[in-house]
C-alpha cells in the first residue's frame, strides 16, 4: 500500500477544485467580441459553458463563433448581437432593470431560459431567417421581426 502524506492528498485537492471552479466575467465599457480577452474584466479570457458573463450597462458583446455560459446576466442597456449562424447557449439568462436586449442575425439560434424569476428584457430583434430555440420562457417587452 502506497501512503501519500497528507500534505500532498490536501494539495491535488485544492488544484483539482480550481479547475473546475466558475468565473464571473463582466463586460468592460462598450464590450466588444464575445471570445475577446479585452472584452471581459478577467482580462486574459472568455466566459465559457459553466461561467456566468454580465452584459453591463451600455456594452455591446457580439458572438460571431458559436459560444456558451452557464449564466447571462444584462444590467441597463448591455446587448448580446448573435451573428449570422452563430448559436449562443445560456442556460439562465436574467436581466436586472428590464433593459437587457438580444439581437438574432440570420440563421442564429439563442437557446437560454429566463427562469420564473427573471425580469424581462427590453427587446429582442430577430432578423430574417433567424431562428430562436427557447428552453423554458424568454419575457421582453418589445419583440421585433425584421423584414427578408
């Protein structure tokens, strides 16, 4: 029988826990691309599936590659721009203040659940083609369809 010390057993523990530990992102002024490093407060990386991003006040996070969160959070006016194609999965997204907005290029597909707690988001614009696939229920106050 092999004895690891203590010491040692104590130490994978903690490394091993901190692999898989959850970050908060927060979008910094004006955002930027989704997978941008700069985008995001952390600085050196991007929210991923088991992550929670902040969309903050005033900040626009475009997602042009299909992308991820465990949680999206909107505060004010952040706007999450799905590109053309692109699939976006959130599986909480809520909103603080009701004005959180989702645009949906063509072909984009948004799978997330607001929750029975969420509040609404102002608006969500859905272009030509686009679809939308909703786990759960999405609340806005303002849905708009644009045109072919």
């Amino acid at each position: 029988m092999i004895k690891v010390p203590a010491f040692f057993f104590a130490l994978l523990c903690l490394f091993t826990a901190s692999a898989y530990a959850q970050t908060t992102y927060s979008s910094v002024a004006g955002g930027g691309d989704w997978n941008g490093a700069t985008t995001w407060d952390v600085g050196v990386d991007f929210p991923v599936a088991g992550d929670t991003a902040v969309i903050t006040d005033t900040s626009t996070i475009s997602v042009t590659v299909s992308a991820a969160a465990a949680e999206t959070r909107f505060e004010a006016d952040g706007v999450l721009d799905i590109g053309a194609g692109v699939t976006f999965t959130s599986a909480v997204t809520t909103t603080m203040w009701g004005q959180g907005r989702v645009s949906l290029g063509d072909n984009a597909i948004f799978e997330g659940d607001a929750g029975a707690d969420a509040n609404w988001l102002s608006q969500v614009i859905v272009a030509a083609n686009a679809d939308a696939a909703v786990n759960g229920n999405i609340f806005a106050s303002d849905v708009v369809f644009a045109g072919d």
